[in-house]
C-alpha cells in the first residue's frame, strides 16, 4: 500500500483510525497506522492526560486529534454546566419526553455524587480552541474537522506548527469548500459510516470527490473493516482509509461491554440514522431509544449541542442500567456504529485486526492482479 498519505505521515499502511479510546490510538500508531483521538468530548485537562500518555506509549510514532467544528450550532454560554443550568436551557417537551422514556423502561437513578456530574461539550470556536491549544502543546501530525470545514485560522495555525489537516466530506461540494480552506486530506465518508453522517454511499462517493479534488488526497471512510474492502477503496482512487467502527469491538475499545455484546449479535441491517444522540443526523445502532425518537409523536430533536445536554444525563443512567441483560437500560442501549457492524463478529486485540486488514488487502490485490493477467 505505497500512497502518497503514506509517504505524508511516514507510516507503514495508510490506515487511519478514529476512536475516542487513547488505548485504541496508541495501538493503531504501534501498528503501522495512524490513530486518531476523537476529543470533542474532553477537558483540556483530560486531553492533556490522554496526549501525554500517548507520547509515551507511542514514542514520535505519528497520530492526530479529530474535532467537531460544525457550521451551525446552538451557544449554550459555557462548555461546562451543572444539571439545573442545563434543565433551564432546554425546552420543557424534550425533557419531559426524556424522563418518560426512563420512567416506562424503569431505568434507576444514579447515586447522588453521579447525579451532579456537570455536562460538557465542546464545539464553539471559543471552547475548540482551548482544545486546540492543548493538541498544539503535543507532537500531533494531522488534526481532523469530522463536521463542518475547518476555519482558516485553524489551517494557518495547522501548517505554521507543521501540522496537516484534514476534513470530512459527506459530498463533493463539501470536499470542494474544505479544500478552499487549503485542507491537506479530504476523508470521503459515505453514510454506511457509524457517526455523523451524509446519505450518499462511499461506493459512489469516493470516485466523486477524487475527481473534484484532484490531486489532493482522498481517505474512503464508511463501510470498511475488511482488507477487501481497503482494496476497493484504492480502486476508486482513494490513498487510504479512515476506520471508526472496526475498532468498536477491539479488547482495547472503551465500548460499554453490554453495548459491544449487541455489536456482535447485530446484523448490517441493524443500524439507523438518528438525530437522538447529537441533534444532527448520525448512524447508531437501532434500539428501544431510536425506536421512541423515531415515533410520530417524539418531539423533534435539539439543535447540536443541546440534543446531546439533554441526553447526556439519561445515557449515564441507561448504560449503567445497561449491564442487567433483560433490563430497560439494556433494551434502550446504543451507540455511534456502521453498517459494517454485521461483520464484527469477534473481540480481536488491534493488532490483530490490522493484521487482518493489511493480510487480506495482500490477497485481494494478488486476486485482481492474477484476474488481470487472465
């Protein structure tokens, strides 16, 4: 897998991998890849902690930080929040919705000091670039925008600290403006991708946005968790993968362990794409909690962040809850998945699973190259 991303980053096989676990970033770098932390969910002092251990563990070895910057948005005044000042922003429907749900599934309350835990989330400008500031601090190579272009202030900064970025496109016309921003990587993620997604499959996306950023490089993202399928996307021009699901039931994956016990039971046909989570569309597993915000009579979700304030709460009840198979929590589990999910069928280390992908990459392109001289 000689490709210009990974002569870039100066890595043994361009595969990169999105995962909010340190663990799972530091394994995919020790491997040959290129890990990616997803840290719109940190602290500056949590992203602090988990970039310093992952300079320890990977020792210059090159991995990045992925941030959300959408382009619309709604200002909750402070990127941390105490219970009451959240219930005072949002709108008394969604949450006398939430607290229905809980209370037909049975779903117990969390002891008192969990039940004051603040809520946090981190995508105004402001609360990114104190985010930034700490990535900055840290030998990152690549820094990624998964929802909206990344500012210019952001790819000027990037460069003067030689650092790439990168930006994810759900279509060509959003491949066409990140590029603009001058973006070093455009990540093509079709909507079979876990997260937030677009409705245009990585099939007919790819192709699309290698032809309207030529010759910038494209990583095909949705739908990969196979080295056949790693194949196929340098086939449609791409210069590597971006991976998120695959990675979801690795022995490091901070998964919730009943939630990756339904990864390994479902099918590809048991994903949907909600707003639920995080107010905008974006591909999870279907449970008894999509299925109650898909209903005729929910109330319509909130724009991001507050759909994720409001649920925050009641997630941190429902995947404690979540651990007694046959409980409402367990019913109402769920998590950010891809399609992909019905071939994960296994707990495998990281390694392991690279392994797998680059041996069977090896063998499909053996397969296409002994069809060509057929």
């Amino acid at each position: 897998m000689h490709t210009r991303v990974r002569d870039m980053f100066g890595i043994e096989f361009p595969i990169f991998a999105f995962s909010h676990c340190r663990d799972v970033v530091a394994a995919v770098t020790n491997a040959g890849g290129l890990g990616m932390l997803g840290a719109v969910g940190h602290s500056p002092e949590g992203l602090e902690i988990d970039l310093a251990w992952i300079d320890e563990q990977t020792q210059g070895k090159p991995y990045g930080v992925d941030l959300l910057l959408p382009a619309s948005y709604a200002d909750t005044g402070s990127a941390v929040l105490d219970r009451d000042a959240v219930r005072q922003l949002l709108p008394p429907e969604q949450q006398a919705f939430v607290d229905d749900i809980l209370r037909r599934y049975e779903v117990p309350q969390l002891p008192e000091e969990l039940e004051a835990a603040p809520v946090r989330i981190s995508v105004a400008p402001d609360r990114v670039a104190t985010l930034l500031d700490v990535a900055f601090s840290h030998p990152i190579r690549l820094v990624a925008s998964a929802l909206g272009e990344p500012p210019p202030e952001l790819v000027e900064r990037a460069h003067a600290a030689d650092v790439r970025v990168a930006a994810l496109a759900g279509k060509p016309q959003h491949a066409e403006r990140s590029l603009a921003r001058g973006v070093d990587l455009i990540v093509a993620q079709g909507t079979e991708a876990g997260g937030h997604t677009g409705t245009i499959s990585t099939m007919v996306l790819v192709p699309e946005v290698v032809d309207a950023v030529t010759p910038t490089p494209v990583l095909a993202a949705g739908g990969i968790a196979r080295g056949s399928q790693i194949a196929a996307a340098l086939a449609l021009g791409a210069e590597g993968v971006w991976c998120g699901s695959v990675w979801l039931t690795t022995t490091e994956a901070e998964t919730h362990p009943a939630v990756q016990q339904k990864f390994l039971a479902a099918t590809s046909s048991d994903t949907v794409r909600s707003r639920s989570l995080t107010g905008k569309p974006a591909r999870m597993l279907r449970s008894a909690w999509t299925d109650e915000w898909a209903k005729p009579d929910a109330p319509d979700a909130l724009p991001m962040p507050l759909q994720t304030m409001l649920v925050i709460p009641a997630q941190h009840r429902i995947n404690r809850d979540a651990t007694h198979e046959g409980s409402g929590g367990h019913e109402l589990a769920t998590y950010f998945i891809g399609q992909v999910v019905g071939s994960l069928d296994r707990v495998r280390p990281v390694r392991q699973v690279m392994l797998d992908l680059v041996t069977e990459f090896a063998e499909s392109a053996a397969r296409i190259a002994e069809l060509m001289e057929r």
